[in-house]
C-alpha cells in the first residue's frame, strides 16, 4: 500500500493507542514528496502570502481543512505559531468542500497539498500564493517557498511512501525497491507525478 504523512507519522503522535503500529508495516522505498500550497480565492484582495499575513495581524483570518489534527489543519496552525499570529480553523468533511469554501469565499485560505489543490489552481478557482516546500515545485516554477518570503528554513511537505505486509523477506522488498528505482526514471512517469505536484524522491 502507499503510506502517507496522515496514516503514517500524525496518527501515531496524535492517538494514545492507534489501532496499528510503525512495525506493522515494511518499509519499501520513498516515492516522492509534495508541498503544501497556500491558497485564496481568485476575487480574494490578498494578492500575496506577506498580504494574507499582514492582515491576520489586525483580525484573526478563516482558513479551512480536511478535518482536525490532519495535515492542511497542522500546517496551517504551525505556520501561525511561527509568524505569531491567530487564525480560525473551519473544518470539513473532505478536500472538495473544504477547496469549495476558498473558492466561495467562506474561508480565508487554505493550505492543500499540491495533488488536491492543483487542478482548482489551473482551473481558476483558486489562486496560490506560495508552497511549504523545501525548494519551488516544478509544478508550479514561479511561485515562491514560504522560506523565500521570510520564513527561512520552514518546510512542511507531504509523502508517499510504499510499504509492504510486516516482516516481508528482504529478497522481496529488495525487488520491490529495485522496481521502484527504475519506474522513477521513467520519462512518461515523471510527468505524471509532476501533473499531480509530486517530486520524485527515491529512497
């Protein structure tokens, strides 16, 4: 199966006892990560992120999630702690609605990741301001890190990981990796992960 951040990192150091454990699995290899995307409203007045910041300054802004305690909501309130600053989280019952209300203009913004908040974004409905990641996507090459815009040193970013049943021989994980060492090679790959905002990162 593909592990991601939400079933494999924040739930075990959010529930006191998860219904499974880190051991439960085999880790086969990293496929590739993905940032975070700050996102408004395209009739939003906030233009850019040290916009959006200046005003959570005067009054505390609405942003919306996939629900509490994931990551668009953990982001979110980190990025708050580091620039000192309030916000007002509203969550939903999934990445459409809660997309919906930024594009509605219900919420203030939202911080997806790119492989949710890409198609809203080149369809028009939403407008990015930056990424969380550690280096500017190539999905998006001119919109800037939130490290870029004063926030050195922060990143915040989605992955997928894949994994296998508990205690699989290494000769079968060691196949696996090999395979996935060469699919992210592949050409016609690579643009797909790029589509959906992911960069390919093989571990």
């Amino acid at each position: 199966m593909m592990a991601t951040v939400s079933r494999h990192a924040i739930a075990f150091g959010l529930k006191p006892a998860p219904a499974y454990k880190a051991n439960d699995f085999s880790p086969i290899a990293l496929i590739g990560t993905a940032p975070y995307l700050w996102v408004v409203s395209p009739a939003s007045p906030y233009l850019q992120a040290q916009d959006l910041l200046d005003a959570s300054l005067r009054s505390p802004l609405s942003y919306s999630s996939t629900g509490v305690n994931g990551p668009h909501h953990l982001v979110a309130e980190l990025i708050a702690k580091k620039v000192q600053v309030q916000w007002v989280h509203k969550p939903y019952s999934g990445g459409a609605p809660a997309l919906n209300a930024v594009s509605d203009g219900l919420v203030d913004f939202m911080l997806p990741a790119s492989i949710l908040a890409l198609p809203k974004i080149n369809d028009g409905s939403t407008r990015v301001l930056a990424t969380t990641g550690s280096q500017r996507t190539n999905a998006l090459p001119t919109v800037p890190t939130l490290s870029e815009l004063g926030l050195q040193g922060f990143a915040a970013e989605s992955w997928y990981v894949l994994v296998g049943p508990p205690k699989m021989p290494a000769s079968s994980t060691e196949r696996l990796e090999k395979a996935v060492a060469r699919a992210v090679q592949d050409p016609q790959y690579l643009k797909l992960l790029e589509r959906n905002g992911v960069e390919a990162k093989h571990m």
